[in-house]
C-alpha cells in the first residue's frame, strides 16, 4: 500500500489533469478520494494512501517521476481484412503494471497492430512514464515508426503520425521488433479479445 507524502492540493490538480474522477471524502479525516481501474487513492492532510489491486497508475502520477515502462504491443485480423482485435502489456522494475486486449472492428492485420501501438502508447503516457522501450512483431510497424521504411498505404501514413505525435508525450523511447514468441503475452491479450 504505497503512501505519498505531497501537497494533495497539487496531487489532486494532477490526477484531475489525467482524468481521473475525484469524490469527496468518506470520513472528517478524509480530504478527497481518486478512483482509478482498481485502485483508490485517499488524500489526508500531506499525504496519499493508494489501496487496491492495481495501484502503478495512480501512483505513477501522483509521484510524477516518470520511470521506464517495456512495452509490447501485437494486433491481429481474421481475414485481413476482418474482424481484428489488439492486445497490449506495460511492464516496469516491479512487473506487470498494465495490458489489455479488445476489438477494433473489420481491418487490415497492419492496421490492428499500428491500433495496438497507439494503445499501449496512451495508456504508459496514463501511467506517467517518460521513458518506454517498445516491442512489437510487426517489422512494418517497428521499420515504419523509426523512419526506416517508407509508409505509402494512406490509413497506415495516418496511424503512424498519430504514434508519432504519441512519442513526443515521452522523454526518450525506442522501438524493437521481436519474435513472436518474445511478444507471447500481448498476442494473448488479442487472441482473448476475440473470443470474449
């Protein structure tokens, strides 16, 4: 159960800033409470306390130190083009902090992955990291976001600047393209999306 000793006027300025729902204590000693996925965080005076199963997200914010995350990233279509899903995991020091997979709708395999790119992208800024070290098993996808293969399909020239505006969130970032079998875990996460 992580304790931040801050301003909580300023924490609560910061996780507001990021989206996260606010509500009014449930105690005289309490001064607001932050609600986020599966973590509560409960402001008393110069202080944090972060409870729940899930508590990287808001602590990550609250402390505003940025950190390292690993990022992996895979996006699939049945078809191609079909009906396609995408699956993402954020991994820091202390383990798995994020993933999560979902449907995207009908389109292409290169689509789904540029879709699966962005995601892990918005939720590792979510989290405040300044740093991310990506890895997906798409060489188009990897090749094309570092400038090194040209983008000449207009839906994927619009994904890959849209990712690239996503990168300029963070202080420094790589991407790698890794064998599918290093990328197991996020191909998961997109695999249960589709069967949910």
């Amino acid at each position: 159960m992580p304790v931040i000793e801050c301003d909580v006027d300023q924490a609560r300025e910061r996780l507001e800033s990021a989206g996260v729902a606010i509500e009014p204590g449930n105690t005289d000693h309490e001064r607001w409470r932050a609600v986020g996925e599966e973590a509560t965080a409960v402001a008393y005076d110069g202080k944090v306390v972060i409870q729940g199963a899930t508590p990287a997200r808001l602590e990550g914010l609250l402390r505003g130190d940025g950190g390292r995350a690993h990022c992996y990233f895979d996006g699939a279509s049945r078809g191609n083009p079909g009906p396609a899903a995408i699956g993402w995991v954020i991994v820091d020091s202390s383990g798995i902090v994020a993933e999560g997979g979902e449907r995207v709708g009908e389109t292409t395999n290169n689509r789904a992955e540029y879709d699966a790119l962005t995601r892990v992208l918005e939720r590792a800024a979510d989290y405040g990291f300044d740093t991310v070290e990506l890895r997906g098993d798409s060489q188009l996808v990897v090749e094309q976001v570092k400038g090194a293969w040209q983008t000449n399909d207009p839906a994927l020239r619009e994904r890959r600047v849209r990712v690239r505006e996503l990168l300029e969130r963070f202080d420094d970032w790589s991407i790698e393209h890794v064998p599918r079998e290093a990328n197991e875990r996020a191909d998961a996460r997109a695999n249960e999306a589709f069967d949910e």
